[in-house]
C-alpha cells in the first residue's frame, strides 16, 4: 500500500491542501518512526506505522478550514472519523481507526456529550501502541507551521484546553515514548 496513492485520490497534486497535508504528515511519520526505532521492546509494527501516520489526516479536506486549503462542509474536529470512513473504505480498517483516534489525545463519549461536540458517539481514543505513538507524533506539529516541531511544555499548554484529562494521557505518552 502507497499512502501517496491514496492521498492523490482525494487531494489534487500541487492544491495548497495536498502540500500541507503530506508536509505535514510527513514530519509526523518521521517523529513516529524515530521514536519507534528507540523502543524495539516495544514490537511496534513498524511499516504500518509509516502508512497511518501519513493518512491519519486524510479527511480534512471535507472539512471547512480554508487557511489549509480545505474547503468541505464539516467542522474541522470531524476530520477524523470522516477520514476513518475514507480508509474503511478503501478497505484498510487498522488504518481507519487511526484517523478516528488521533484528534487531541483522544475523545471519549462523555466528552463528546458534555461538549456537544459534531461527533458520533462513541470512544474515539488511541488503544494501540501504534494508534498512541502516532496520536503522540501528531501533536508537535501543526499544520499552519509547517516543519516547525513544537517543544513537549507548548504541547501541553495547547492540549491544557481540552481538559486535564488530555494533559494527563499525553503526559503518560511522554513518560513512555521520550522518557520523561
């Protein structure tokens, strides 16, 4: 499976929206795979890795963000599981649930309900090693500042928003991933 393929299926080559996505996926993917390689206790399968880490946006370009190019209908927090249904689709459900899992450090139900948020109900955090290392990478980087890695404290100040909760499982991914 070529995630490039994939992406040239639903983003035109040479849109705003193809170059900020695999920019950005790609930083993604390279923070995922480093830090995988520095955990082969861990098992982490790692050419899956590669694949999800660079669809695991796949679906914003059906949602309404224009400053990325992206001009669909949907609120930009549904870009995940809208980008789940893409890659059950095209027949990849390991990958789909990535998309589905990554927004944040994950959304539960209950956030979903208290929040009102335009999700489906259901739990939608990251279970797998490869689903929370991913989810990990994606958060030091954005797709406004494209390359540019945000630093561990940034993190935490941004996801500090959602509630402690984020802070809390992204705090336990540092522990696990970088150490600290």
């Amino acid at each position: 499976m070529n995630p490039i393929d994939i992406i040239s299926k639903y983003y035109p080559a040479g849109s705003d929206a193809y170059h900020i996505l695999v920019t950005h996926s790609r930083s993604v993917t390279e923070k995922a795979l480093s830090l995988a390689r520095m955990h082969p206790e861990m098992n982490l399968d790692i050419p899956f890795i590669e694949e999800a880490a660079m669809l695991h946006d796949i679906g914003i370009f059906l949602c309404n963000a224009p400053e990325i190019g992206c001009l669909g209908d949907a609120e930009y927090i549904c870009h995940g599981y809208l980008g789940a249904d893409l890659m059950r689709k095209e027949g990849f459900p390991r990958h789909a649930l990535v998309c589905e899992r990554h927004t944040g450090t994950g959304i539960t139900a209950e956030m979903i309900e208290e929040r009102h948020l335009p999700l489906p109900s259901r739990v939608m955090v990251p279970v797998s090693l490869e689903e929370q290392l991913i989810c990990f990478a994606d958060k030091f980087y954005s797709k406004t500042k494209l390359d540019k890695e945000k630093p561990v404290e940034k993190v935490k100040q941004s996801l500090s928003r959602y509630g402690e909760e984020t802070v809390i499982r992204f705090d336990n991914w540092c522990k696990l991933f970088l150490g600290e």
